[in-house]
C-alpha cells in the first residue's frame, strides 16, 4: 500500500484523525457548558457538589472551586487537544493530496509543538492539583511524578520536523521553478 | 533574479511564437512563461541545450546578467 496519495495509509489515517476530532469536540462541547452550568447553579462554598442518582447519594472529593478549577484544566486539555488534532488533519490532509512539502505544514507543525507544550503544562497542572488538595478519597496517582521525559523529546521532534518541513517546502519550490 | 533569459528578444529575430517554441523544446508554454518573466529559479542545462538548438543561437544570447541585490535564498518562514 502507497504511503502518498488517494486509498493509501495517509488517507485511511486521515478517516481516524477525523473520528477522534470529532470525538474531542464532542467532548468539548459537553465539559465547558458544564463548567458553566456548575458556575451559575453551585453557591461559589466549599461545601462539596452533591447530587442522589439512582437512590444513592454522590458526593464529590473534591470542593467546589476545586472541582471548577479541575474542569477548567480539563477544557483547556481537550480544547488544546482540537487545535492539535485539527492541525494534524490540514498535514494528512496534504500527505493524501501527495504533496506534504508546503510552507502552510511549517506553521502547522509550529502549532502543534506549541498546542503539546500547553497539553504537557495543563496535565503537569491537573496532576500537582490533585497531589495537593485534600480529598476524602485520595487519588492513587497523587503522588507520582510529574515530570515526564518522554513528552518534551516529543515538543522538541515536532519543532525539528517544522525546520524539515520548511527546507523540504524551500527545495519543492525550486524544484517546481526549475524549468 | 540577477540573471535572466531573454527569451523575448530571441523569439522576435526568428520570428518565432512562445508556444510555436515550446512546441519545438518539449516544454510547456507556461514554463516557458516562467523563463521569460524571469520567475524560474533555475534552469537545467537540457533545457538551455534545446532553447539553443531552436532558436539557432548561443547560450550567451539568451542569458543576461544585471548586477543587483542577490536574492535570499531561505524565505521560508511562515
């Protein structure tokens, strides 16, 4: 099977990446109305949420600003997570047409090394939260690390791929004007 | 470009139309185009081969230097 072009890899990888942004604006559009609704109907206490569903009563571990600030570091994940799946779209989008090599794929890359860099802080974020702020159930992974090695070699292999990119953009350029 | 082909020149001394060229060379009109606005970046040595061959001239009759700024060849950022 073609790597470029029409019913290749990229094209059926084109069909997942289109799927899973679909799914995470679903699920954009689903947390921060939530966040809203939490804001205006809960008193700003710190008495935790609570709601009965199916007879039994749950209560939230966490208080109320903790619970909003845990939401908002959640929407900015998943909205970063859009901006970084959408990007990534726009570049399968070019390898299915059979011509990745155009200076719009430089920004784009540019763009999701700042989206994963944004990811990594909001997930450095929720984790600190959770180690730090008292619950009645502790989470099990509060007290792990937060550094994660492996995530920023990735940030910086997306932004070394952008300077590929923009030379491979510069040659296709003078390629198509070698007559 | 600091270089060009005067293409323009050599077609009115044969008497010779763009496409009736591009005919002769194997290159399309619109490449042709490029060469003679001085929008190419580079031109292969076949090519300047087959120009030569159909107009009947030298390489030196088609190219000319006009010393200027040299251009910048990394303009890539986006």
């Amino acid at each position: 099977m073609r790597a470029l072009g029409p019913q290749s890899v990229s094209s059926f990888l084109k069909i997942a990446l289109d799927v899973v942004y679909v799914s995470t604006v679903g699920v954009s559009a689903i947390v921060g109305p939530s966040i809203v609704a939490l804001l205006i109907a809960t008193p700003f206490t710190h008495s935790p949420l609570s709601f009965r569903l199916s007879g039994q009563i749950w209560v939230s571990p966490f208080s109320n600003p903790t619970l909003i600030g845990l939401l908002i570091g959640v929407e900015t994940y998943v909205v970063c997570l859009v901006v970084v799946l959408n990007r990534i779209r726009r570049i399968v989008e070019t390898l299915v047409m059979g011509d990745p090599f155009r200076p719009e794929n430089v920004g784009r890359l540019r763009w999701i090394g700042a989206g994963l860099i944004v990811l990594e802080c909001a997930t450095d974020g929720l984790r600190w939260l959770l180690a730090h702020v008292p619950q009645s159930h502790p989470s099990p992974r509060a007290g792990e690390s937060w550094f994660n090695p492996t995530a920023w070699f990735a940030v910086l292999v997306v932004f070394v791929l952008a300077e590929v990119f923009r030379e491979g953009a510069r040659l296709r350029q003078e390629a198509e004007l070698t007559i | 470009m600091t270089i060009r082909i005067r293409l323009d020149r050599m077609l009115f001394e044969r008497r010779m139309s763009l496409s009736e060229l591009a005919d002769r060379v194997g290159v399309t009109a619109a490449n042709l185009s490029i060469l003679k606005t001085g929008r190419a970046r580079a031109i292969r040595l076949s090519t300047l081969e087959a120009l030569c061959a159909a107009l009947d001239c030298q390489p030196g009759d088609l190219l000319e230097f006009t010393p200027g700024r040299i251009e910048d060849l990394s303009d890539f950022d986006s």
